[in-house]
C-alpha cells in the first residue's frame, strides 16, 4: 500500500511539472526574431483594456502614449495576449523606440507581430496597424517582454504594429503593467497579465501530503500512547 502511494504521488508530480506544447517559446533571458502570426481562427475574445502615460525626460522632454490590450483564449484554454501602443506626444516629443509588458514570470510564451490587416478583428473598426517590432527580448526573470522597433522608432502620431504574448497561463488578473519610451524615459500604466491558478494535479498533490500528514501523525500519537 505504501509503495502505491509513493508511485502515486510521483506520477501526479510529473504531471504537475510537465510543461505545455508551444510553438516557439521565448526562455528568459534571450531576445529573438519576433514571429508573425498569420490568423485568428480559433481565438476567442475575452477582455479588452486600454490607457496611457505621460512623462518628461531630465532635459524636459516628454514621452506620451496610450495602448490597447486584448486577452484571447484559445481552443485549448490558454491565453493570448495582445497589444498596440499609440504615440500620443505632439511635436518635439520623444519617439518609441521600445515597449515592454509584464508579468510573464513562470508562463511559457511566444512572441511576435500580428499580421498587417488582421488587427480589426481584434479592435473597433478604424484602428488600422503600424510599425513592427523588430526584436525582443525577455528579462532574466522571465517577467517582462521588450519589443524592440530597432532603426524605425514609432513617432508622434504613429502606432505600432498589433504585438502578441502567447503564453500557457489559462488565467489573467488586472496586476499587470506596460511601459513605452526610450533609454531616457518610459513611463507605465496598469494592465491585464497572466496569472497563476492551481492546476488539478497540484492540489491532487496537495491532498496527498496533507493526508501524509495526518497519518504520520496518527502513527507517532499510537506509538507514543504505547
């Protein structure tokens, strides 16, 4: 009985551990090619968010943006995450040379472009697509995701092209946050990120060492009452 138990308990473990499939995942630490994702067909629209940030760099020049931010699920239950940032400063304002999200920590994720055209079944119609990303890079921690747009920075009055985090999650909470800016300057503003919720398995693990427990303690109880 005891070596069902331990058999058991390592079979849900390997469970719990293993990771989901995905199709090009970014580990932390690396920058890649963004990819680009071609359709939408089996995506389902969950929430849609939106914001903006302002700020000035020590010389006093600002940086303005506002983004949109679109949770999809998938066939399979996963998340995917999208997004567009919008240069909101008027002129002499700072360009956008980078934009990054958060909280990605622990997800496996891919990460890249959305297809031009694609972006109004997304969104409302009239929001059109913009410059891609052309790198990014994820930070040794796993959290956050830098989409880079290289030699051709977004100006005022421009957009990004619609960028995506797929990722494993199957939840999302309101925790998350997004910057846009340069070197010199990149405020933030709250989002929607991927969170963690406890699979099956994991409580099934759970159960198991606490009912470990109990008996470990009935025994000790028994032995010292003997």
């Amino acid at each position: 009985m005891r070596r069902l138990l331990f058999v058991s308990i390592a079979l849900i473990s390997m469970m719990a551990t293993a990771p989901s499939a995905h199709a090009n995942p970014l580990p932390p630490s690396f920058d890649v090619s963004p990819d680009t994702l071609s359709s939408l067909v089996g995506l389902s629209f969950v929430t849609q968010t939106s914001g903006s940030a302002t700020a000035t760099d020590p010389m006093g020049t600002p940086v303005s943006y506002s983004f949109t931010e679109w949770v999809y699920s998938t066939a399979s239950g996963t998340l995917d995450f999208f997004y567009q940032f919008r240069n909101t400063g008027g002129t002499g304002a700072h360009s956008l040379t980078d934009a990054t999200v958060s909280g990605f920590g622990g997800f496996i994720i891919d990460v890249g472009n959305l297809a031009a055209g694609l972006e109004t079944s997304l969104s409302p119609m009239g929001i059109t697509g913009g410059t891609d990303s052309a790198s990014v890079t994820r930070s040794f921690t796993g959290d956050s995701v830098d989409f880079s747009f290289g030699g051709d920075p977004i100006t005022p009055g421009q957009s990004s092209a619609v960028l995506f985090v797929a990722t494993n999650a199957s939840a999302y909470d309101t925790l998350g946050n997004v910057h846009a800016g340069n070197d010199a300057v990149s405020p933030s503003a709250p989002s929607d990120e991927p969170a963690v919720v406890p699979e099956p398995s994991t409580l099934a693990i759970a159960g198991l060492g606490a009912l470990g427990m109990i008996g470990y303690g009935l025994r000790r109880r028994r032995a010292l009452g003997a």
